[in-house]
C-alpha cells in the first residue's frame, strides 16, 4: 500500500502542473507542444501546399527505405510479447485488482473495439485493397492460389499485427493505471525504467509523440473517409468529388462529433458503437446473399488457411527493396497501426478494467482479427468474383477511384428490376456507416488526447476535447488540401512519417510492462492465496459453531 500511496501522492504533484484556468485543466508543456506544432505545421502546409507535399512524401520514402526492417521485425516482436504474457501464468493477473469486475458487457466491448479500431479502413480498403493483390502478385503467401494469396495477404495487413500493436499498448496503459494507479497516459508504461521521471521532460517528451502520432493517424482515417462519403454523394447526388466539397463535409460532420463528445462515453461512444457494428452486421449480410455466396464461404475457409499455413514465413518476410510492394502495403499499414495505438490504446484501456490479462489479450487479437477477415473476405471475394466476370472491368474502375470502389461494386451487383432502389439503399447505408465511424473515431481520440495532454485525468472537462475534435478535422482538411488530387498519398505520408518515433517507443514499453507483471503477478497471487485461506477458516468457523449447537 505503501508503494500506492507513495506514486498517488507524486500524481497529485504531476496535476499540480496543470493549468486550471477559465474552465480548463491541461499539462501545459504536452498541450501547448503539440499543439503549437499543429498550427504551425497547418499554417505552413497552408502557406505552401506543394512543397509541404513533397517534404512529406520524400520523408516517407526516405524512412521506408531505411526502416522499413524495424517496422516489420517490431511489429513481430509486439506478437510474441502478447502470447506470453496471454499464455503463461502472467495472463491471470486481473486488470484493476484481483475483485476488480468488468464494467461493460462482451457485446458492447467487442463493438467498441471494431469501431474504435478500424472500422472507416475496412470500409475505405475492403474491395480495393483484396482486388490490387489480386492484380499484382504480392510477394508474401507466393505458395497459395493467385485469389486466396490476395486475400490472405490482406488479412496480413488486417489481423494479429494491429490487433497486437493495440492489445499491448492498450494493456500497458490499463495495468499501469488500474493496477498502479499511475496516471491514464502513456507515459505511465514507462514507469519501471525511468521511475518518477516520467512526471518530468522525459514523461512531457513522450506524451508529446504520442499526441502527435494520434492526431495524424486520426487525421488519416477521417481523411479516407470523408473521401469515401464524398464519393457516395458524387454516385448519388452528382455532388463534385473535390477538395473542396470534402473540406466541407469534414466541418459538417465535427460539428456532428462535438454533439457526440458532449455526450460522453457512457452515451455517445457506446450508442454508436452498437449502432455501428449492428448496421455494418446487416450491410455485410446483403452482400453476401445479393453476391456468389457459396463461392465467399469456401473463399474465407481457403484463404484463412493460407493465412495461418504460411503466417510466420510471411510475418518475417523483409523486402531487399524498401520501397517496392512492401513499403506501399505493408509499412504503411503498420506505421497507421502504430500512429492509431495511443488513441486505441488509450480507448481500450479506458473500457477494459476488470478483465484478466489473457482475457484481454486474447480478446482483443483474436476477436476483431476473426470479425475484420469475414468482412475482408465478403466484400474483397465478391470483388476479385465480379472483377473476373468483367473482365477486369472493376479493378480498371477502382485503379484510379479507390474512394469509390465499393460504391463501384455495389453498382456491379444489384440485380436489374431493382438496380436503381437497392443501389441508392445501399449507398444510403455506406455513407451512414461511415459518418457513424468518422463520429465515433473522432469522440473517441478527442477523449484520448485530451486524457494525455491533461497528464493522465480521468475527468478531464468536455471544452478540452471539442477543442482536440476539431483539431483533428483539421489536420485532415489540411492533408487532403496539400495533397490535391494525390490527397491519399499525402494522408499516407503523414502517418508514415509520425509512425517510426513511436515505434520505437512501442519496443521499450514492451520491457518495461512485463517487469511491471511479473511484480503484480507475485502481489495477485498472494492476494488470492490469502482469500482462499480466510475462506477455508470461514467455513471450518461456521462448521464449529454448527457442531457446537448440535
């Protein structure tokens, strides 16, 4: 208790550094940091879009190119830390204490993480990504048939790694604030190597990174999906597939956002989670009845099979060629992972409390990873499936549209008497889902931000995450205008860039959290030992006075 007692009394001195004028409660340094760093990157990309453009796009290339060996090999090692810590004894220390008690019930927490998680990139990706692979052999699963390598290298890019990248950060943050009662932040994970440094520079120092990374990780994912709603109202309505009109929609829906962020989680993020997954259950199910459903189901057993057949020769798989197929695919999708980890890590941690370490862990790898390779293979199997029918008519389409492609597939498979209702239908539905995602995607990093530039509270006020909500709209709307007609190369760009900081990062809290529960597994455990040996006594007490009336 002593030990406790000792890290909540320097906690309190970490708030003590806050600022706690007109209304708000924020660690000055981390906040003014960052964002001071925002509005200076957003005013220059402003000022000079092209160049920002090509300073962007030469620093990923020049990053893949060199590191593209650590964003493969850590992201392997981030698996291997999880299934110890989920298989050995380690995996029975309990989130929040040993009678600590889940707060919310499986359904609700599994739909919070596919929502927080992924949800607008499986929509952005789901047809596009399966039909590129298709097209132009990967260099991974080269043993499989032409359709389940595809298939199989795009669950590669969907399954364990980022569920991985997101269980251990996720993990790390949860333990050292439930089980430490250190603050909700990521500088807490570092607390067995740095000690009470991290309520100094060092601690401001990598919460910044952390805010940075989530911001523009964020900013990609609102970015491809206002992308994805403009290209619907194009199919729709007619309305232009610009800039412009994207900028936009990117105002109108924040605005949506702030009405879900002062709603708070117990309203706003869970409604729309349920919603989400429930809509996006549906959605799925049409396509694959209105598609060649007995062709998807044989699709999904074949290609998992490849999957977990070839998984390891293809997780170490490294490219003499940094910027060939793998830094297109690959890096850039661990990079995003890893840029996403504070926001989801932070959002699951949050939701998290009371469940054991493997129920955590295997929760979180497994699960999701399941649900997004179903989704990947109805809509990428019905997609390669019409492709070949068209004659490569789709990919043609969706080469120069990916925003597009599912609306393109969709319009591919609606049966002719109702080819015009059921399109508009489903059109309908893509765009809700994806403006729910965009809603709950941008509530839910502004509460993560905000939790980390406030050092760690778990209350912080609601004025600091609208003002971090529309933060977010607008390092999207400046991506996609320094990008121009390449906005996807730009918003890829970013998160590469921000991405390889915190990987490293990622690698070193892995040590510092398996020290951290080895020491709490020995704590639980005796813990437990004590109760089972009081209850043991109980029951021999009440047996004594049974006797003894007797």
């Amino acid at each position: 208790m002593e030990r406790h007692a000792t890290k909540q009394d320097v906690n309190q001195r970490l708030f003590s550094r806050n600022y706690t004028r007109f209304g708000f409660d924020l660690n000055p340094v981390v906040f003014l940091a960052a964002s001071a760093f925002v509005l200076l990157f957003s005013a220059y990309a402003l000022l000079d879009a092209e160049r920002a453009f090509e300073m962007f796009t030469s620093l990923r290339a020049n990053i893949t190119e060199s590191f593209d060996w650590l964003f493969i090999m850590g992201s392997n090692f981030y698996i291997l830390v999880c299934l110890y810590l989920a298989l050995s004894q380690l995996g029975s220390v309990r989130i929040g204490g040993v009678d600590s008690r889940p707060e919310f019930s499986n359904l609700a927490w599994y739909s919070m993480l596919l929502s927080a998680g992924m949800g607008i990139g499986l929509m952005f990706w789901a047809v596009g990504e399966p039909l590129y692979h298709f097209v132009q052999t990967p260099p991974i699963f080269t043993g499989a048939d032409g359709i389940h390598a595809a298939l199989a290298a795009t669950f590669f890019h969907w399954g364990f790694h980022p569920w991985a990248i997101y269980a251990l950060l996720a993990l790390s943050l949860a333990f050292f604030a439930y089980n430490q009662k250190l603050p909700l932040s990521l500088r807490s994970a570092f607390y067995p190597l740095l000690k009470d440094r991290i309520y100094g520079i060092p601690g401001d120092l990598i919460d910044t990174f952390a805010v940075l990374a989530t911001l523009f990780g964020l900013a990609t994912s609102l970015g491809l999906g206002i992308q994805q709603i403009n290209s619907g109202l194009h199919h729709m309505l007619g309305i232009e597939f610009s800039v412009a009109a994207q900028v936009v929609l990117i105002a109108g829906i924040t605005m949506l956002a702030i009405v879900s962020v002062l709603s708070g989680i117990d309203k706003g993020i869970r409604i729309l989670s349920q919603v989400n997954i429930k809509l996006a259950g549906l959605f799925m199910v049409l396509i694959l009845l209105l598609g060649p459903t007995l062709y998807l189901l044989r699709l999904f057993s074949n290609a998992l099979g490849v999957y977990l057949n070839q998984f390891v020769e293809s997780a170490l798989y490294v490219s003499q060629n940094g910027n060939g197929w793998q830094g297109e695919w690959s890096v850039f999708y661990l990079a995003w992972w890893i840029s996403w980890s504070p926001f989801v890590g932070t959002f699951i941690a949050r939701i998290s409390r009371g469940r054991t370490i493997r129920e955590f862990v295997l929760g979180v790898l497994v699960i999701p990873s399941l649900l997004s390779f179903v989704w990947l293979s109805v809509f990428g199997g019905t997609a390669i499936f019409m492709d070949q029918r068209l004659d490569g008519g789709l990919f043609a389409v969706v080469e120069g549209n990916l925003p597009g492609a599912l609306f393109e597939l969709i319009d591919s498979l609606t049966l002719p008497f109702l080819a015009g209702v059921l399109s508009n239908l489903l059109f309908v539905v893509v765009i809700a889902l994806v403006m729910s995602y965009f809603i709950t995607s941008s509530d839910s990093g502004s509460l993560v931000i905000d939790k980390i530039t406030s050092g760690g509270k778990h209350n912080a006020p609601k004025q600091q995450r609208v003002f971090w909500a529309v933060i977010e709209g607008l390092i999207a709307a400046v991506l996609l205008v320094i990008g121009g007609e390449e906005a996807l190369e730009a918003l890829q760009a970013a998160v590469v860039s921000t991405g390889l900081p915190l990987s490293v990062l990622l690698i070193v809290m892995s040590i510092s959290l398996v020290q951290g529960i080895q020491a709490e597994h020995q704590v639980q455990r005796q813990i437990r030992e004590s109760q089972r040996l009081t209850t043991i006594l109980q029951r021999q007490g009440r047996l004594e006075e049974d006797e003894h009336d007797l």
